[in-house]
C-alpha cells in the first residue's frame, strides 16, 4: 500500500474522524475540533469508507497548479528581459512594464524567481541604514512646493542631448510637474513655474536651493543683515514677489530632501521608460513626461487630494503673468526719447511720447517668447529697435482684453517653447550674465 505524507494538520483531522466513526465522540464535537460543518464531517466519514486515510487529503496534492503559469509566458519574458533595453530593469519596475507594454501579468515575486533562475538578478540582502527622522510633511496642497533641477543623460545618447530636468513637488502630497530644458537658466525656469500656476495656481511658498537664478551672493565684507536690508533680489526673486509667492531657501541639499529623492528615482524609472518608448527628442521627451510620466507618477506616487486642504490662490486681474515672468531693468530715458537695452538701441513710439518723459524710467519687459515691452508709469509704450530701416509712427491699435485666468483660457504662448532654445536677446543676456 502506497504511503501517504500527511501535514499534521491531516494527520489531526483523521484521529477526529477516527473517533466519530468509531463512536467516541459525536460528529458535532469533531466538527467543532476540525473547524468545519458537520455535514462535512458526514461527507468525510462516507467517503472514508472507499477511500481510507487519504480523505483527509486534499485531492490536488502532487498534481501542477490550474493556476500555474505556461512554460510559453515564462519563456517569451525571459526573451523580452535579456533584449538590451531591459538590461538593468530590477523585478518589480520590470512586472509593470510587461504588463503596461507587453500585456503579460505576473507578479513581481515571479519576475523576481525567473529572473534569478536565468541569471539576470540576483537576490541581494537589505543593509539597515543609519536611522534618519524627515521633516514632517506640510499639511496642505500647495503650503510649499519643493523646485530643483537634474543634470542628467536623460535619453543615454540618443538623438538630442536632453540634459536638463527641472522639476516642481508638492511638499505634502508629492504630486509633481516639471519640463527637460535646454538651459538650466532663468527663462526655463521661469517657464516651468508658469505651467504650475497656469494648472494649480499660486503656491504659498517655494523651497530651493542657493543657486545664484533664486538668490543674491553677498559682496565683499558685507553681513547677512547687511545683504537682507539692501534687499537685491534675482529676475526670479522679483517675480515670485510680483506674483504673491513666498520663496524659502534650503541650507543643504538633505533640507530639500523629497525633491531630491524623487530624482534618484527618474534616473532609475523615468530613463528605462524613455528608453522603451524610443524617445530621441526633446520634443518627444516633454510629450512623454505629461501624457504618461506625470500622470503614472501622480496616480502611483502621490498622495491623494481627498481630505487635504488645497491652499493654492487662483490668479486675479491684477496679476499679469507674461509681465512678471519676463526678464524686467529699469531705463532710463534719454532726451531723443531712446533707452539702451542688452546693447542695443530702442526708441519709444511718438504716439507713446509725453511731457516729462525725459530722463524718467522705463520698465522694460524681455518676455519669455522673446517679445520686448516698455511700460512707463503703469502703461505700455511701443518701442522699436532704431536699426530698423523703417518705424512705424502711427498710434498703436487698443491692446486686447486681457485673459481671465479665473474663466479657466489657455494661454498657445507657450507652443513649441521647450523645442526651441532661447531667443537672441536671452541668449545676450545668459553670456552677459555668465562672464559676470
């Protein structure tokens, strides 16, 4: 007679069934003692009668799983895992993709088992890192969104050099946004902090690092106290002022920790994605990142927005966005009514021309899309470069109302703006501003 291996569980149940048959104890006390009904005591000690001590075992046992996965899925994984692309793709980031990209569902703890029976993982134990208390979250959506930017080959050589990552996180729900830059300058930056205010609104305050686009170094011999009272402020500095947003400086790269956690996890996630998708521009490269990144990263990553308060202020009428997040100096005017800017020569229109003008100052306006304005007293003036073989002279027609942000418009500024690299005049200014 074949031997039968019992768990001791089995073995228990069938000294319980032993005993209601032979009428020691009743079937309802062995029901009690085996955890199940008693009509399953009465269907167990009728099929005893046929089939002996195994009852008590389960009838699948040493038989392959229905739900055992085909030796064909396991193969065609492997396939796909030992391609290049996938070359240092861990088990769970490699699980999701399979099932996103190649429509084969399986855990990552399989992934895990085929991939270490291939050879293409191995198990790696956990060292306990040096305990390291955070600072606690903020409690509200948009009380303080964390601002960085990541140096990084972010396509691996592929097509264009996609340098440059920079990046907004929310600090108590770390829902992010962010752009690839060609520069990692002002007028990305800027760009970058449109879109956010343009989606959300205006975030109480930002958190940066020291970089010299957010602050002002301190001269020679001068105090912090000193620095603070003169109250020099960056192109960015004046237009989170403008625009009603705080700005708090981070002493250490460890102080603004959740953005810089977020990027070790690009430079491991993001990169394999882009991969796979075969991005080679950076065109291609922003299309990714808000169809698919971002909204995978907000719904995976984020905290949700249910419960929390969201503290973000819409834009009003009295906020002009291209007018603050341009690059903005003060001119003065001569007595032709001319102004100097980045080297060249400007005249204000003669219809804009008034009494006192003379050896007053001219704001003036290099917007983000390259267009230049002047704005005396609260109003704008036309100007023109005075190279120009002809300037027109004739009134300028009334200025377009301007956009309701509140009405929920959508500003086409912005079109190909992160595929081109920056206009002339900003390229002046970033040489200008680099040999200083």
């Amino acid at each position: 007679m074949e031997r039968i291996a019992m768990s001791q569980e089995e073995r228990d149940w069938l000294e319980w069934l032993k005993r209601a048959h032979d009428g020691v104890i009743t079937q309802r006390l062995a029901a009690e003692k085996m955890g199940v009904t008693e009509r399953w005591v009465r269907e167990l000690l009728s099929r005893m009668q046929e089939q002996g001590d195994r009852v008590v075992v389960h009838g699948l046992r040493g038989r392959p799983s229905n739900r055992r996965i085909g030796e064909e899925i396991k193969q065609k994984t492997l396939g796909i895992l030992r391609e290049p692309d996938w070359h240092d793709f861990g088990p769970t980031f490699a699980s999701e993709q399979l099932s996103k990209r190649h429509d084969i569902h399986v855990s990552d703890e399989t992934v895990r088992v085929w991939m270490m029976e291939g050879g293409l993982w191995k198990s790696r134990s956990r060292k306990v890192k040096e305990a390291h208390f955070w600072r606690p979250r903020r409690s509200g959506y948009g009380e303080l969104v964390q601002w960085d930017t990541s140096d990084h080959e972010w396509l691996e050589g592929r097509g264009e050099p996609v340098k440059h990552l920079v990046r907004m996180i929310d600090d108590a729900t770390s829902r992010s946004w962010g752009r690839f830059v060609w520069h990692d300058g002002t007028r990305e930056n800027m760009g970058v902090l449109w879109e956010y205010v343009d989606r959300a609104g205006r975030m109480v305050d930002v958190y940066t690092d020291r970089d010299s686009m957010f602050t002002v170094a301190r001269r020679a011999k001068e105090s912090e106290a000193e620095r603070r009272a003169a109250d020099r402020v960056t192109q960015i500095g004046r237009a989170l002022r403008e625009i009603g947003i705080g700005w708090i400086a981070a002493n250490s790269p460890q102080a603004k920790g959740r953005v810089e956690r977020s990027f070790q996890t690009d430079q491991d996630r993001l990169i394999k994605e882009l991969r796979l998708a075969k991005v080679k521009t950076m065109k291609e490269a922003n299309e990714f990142l808000e169809k698919e990144y971002w909204p995978e990263w907000n719904e995976r990553f984020a905290r949700p927005l249910a419960g929390v308060t969201d503290l973000h202020r819409p834009l009003t009428e009295q906020i002009d966005l291209a007018a603050s997040l341009s690059h903005v100096e003060q001119r003065v005017i001569d007595n032709d009514y001319t102004i100097r800017f980045a080297g060249r020569k400007y005249r204000i229109a003669r219809a804009d021309v008034q009494a006192g003008m003379k050896r007053q100052d001219l704001r003036v306006e290099l917007r983000l899309n390259g267009d230049l304005k002047g704005r005396y007293q609260g109003r704008y003036v036309e100007i023109s470069e005075c190279s120009q073989s002809a300037v027109s002279e004739a009134k300028p027609s009334r200025p377009p109302a301007r956009k309701d942000h509140n009405a929920g418009g959508k500003s086409r500024w912005m079109d190909g703006f992160w595929e081109h690299p920056s206009p002339e005049l900003w390229q002046i200014l970033r040489d200008d501003e680099a040999k200083s």
